[in-house]
C-alpha cells in the first residue's frame, strides 16, 4: 500500500469574498485540480481535501484520491470562523489520516482567506499544535487580511496585494506547482518542510519575512 501524500485547502468564503475574488478561488481550484490531474506522480500520491470557513467550517470533500475528487461549488456567507477551520482540519487528519495506520506523508496545507479571524483563533492555534503538519502556507489576500495574524499559525505565511483575478489565479498555480514538486520529492523519500522546499513563488506573491516582523 503506497504512502499517501495529504493535501487540506483551507478556504475563506466569508462575505468578503463575493464577487470577483469567490469566482477567482472558484476557477484557481478547477486549474489547480486540471493541472494535478495531468501531473503522473501527483495522481498517485496526492489525495485532497476541502474545508471552507465562513460563520463556520465544514469539510466540503473529505479526502480523496485526485480522480475521484470533485471540485465543490463555493458560496460565500457571514463570517471569518478561521479558529474553527483550524480545529476541524485537526479533527479530519486524525481520522482521515493519523487513525488509518498508513505510514502517510504529513499533510500539506494550504489556507487562504482575505479577512481576520472572528472567532476563537487562538483555541485552533493550540488544537493545532497537538499534531504535526508538513508545510503549511497561510495566504492573506488583500488589505484587509492580517498577517500578524497568520504569523501565529504558521511561518510560512505569504500575501497577495489585491484580490483580483490575476492575482488569486497566480496563487493557485503556485500551489499546484508546490503539490506537484512535493509529490515528486515524496516519491524520492523526502518531505517538503517549508517555504523552501517550494517552487519560488512568482511576482504577484510576497513572502513575509518573519525577521521584519
């Protein structure tokens, strides 16, 4: 039985997202599940996830092979319950990849959102911290998402300027590109384990470094 390589999208569609942005992250995720899907090593290694926060968080697909994997329809509502996304991502890796007994990858995550958390976030950040990930990238999207914020879930946090087409498109590329890299390197016994072990993101996205910080 070959070692799976967990991939979990956490994304933000609060209200903030309509529009533009929501149809971007809408299109990014059909691209990003194209590319996979024509990427050999990335189809037999990679297995992905969904979960969507709003007033709340809810695994839109559950883990899964990428050619059994569909797209959902993303919708936004209320608003940004990112403490919560982060105490059910935990719940979804314990059950869907720690209690299988695998010998899996650790899973990758990727999470985007535009906003601040309003809830809890701190309670996700410690829940967080019970088990280990692989590389895990925040996005923050726009003015108004909070960097500093991100900062306290992960060290690998970048940004995007805007929240325009171009710009979420270029994102999830990056993130497609950094699946396809991970899974060649799995498949070579080795981990991604950081910004670093990632395809150099292009212009429209910032690393935020954390000296500055």
């Amino acid at each position: 039985m070959h070692r799976r390589l967990p991939i979990y999208l956490l994304i933000d569609t609060s209200y903030s997202m309509m529009g533009e942005p929501i149809e971007a992250v809408q299109n990014g995720l059909d691209s990003l599940v194209s590319a996979l899907h024509r990427d050999p090593q990335a189809l037999e290694t990679a297995y992905l996830s969904i979960i969507e926060f709003n007033n709340d968080a809810k695994q839109l697909e559950p883990l899964k092979e990428l050619s059994e994997f569909q797209t959902p329809i993303l919708q936004v509502n209320g608003m940004t319950s990112m403490g919560a996304a982060l105490s059910l991502l935990v719940d979804c890796i314990q059950k869907e990849v720690l209690a299988s007994n695998r010998r899996d990858w650790r899973p990758m995550v990727f999470l985007f959102t535009d906003g601040m958390a309003n809830d809890n976030l701190q309670q996700g950040i410690d829940k967080l911290k019970t088990i280990k990930t692989g590389t895990f990238v925040a996005c923050a999207a726009g003015p108004s998402a909070d960097t500093k914020e991100l900062l306290k879930i992960t060290e690998a946090v970048v940004k995007l300027d805007e929240t325009d087409s171009a710009s979420i498109a270029a994102f999830f590329k990056w993130v497609s590109s950094s699946i396809s890299v991970s899974s060649q390197k799995v498949e070579q016994g080795n981990e991604s384990n950081g910004l670093d072990d990632l395809p150099p993101p292009p212009p429209e996205i910032n690393i935020i470094d954390l000296s500055k910080k």
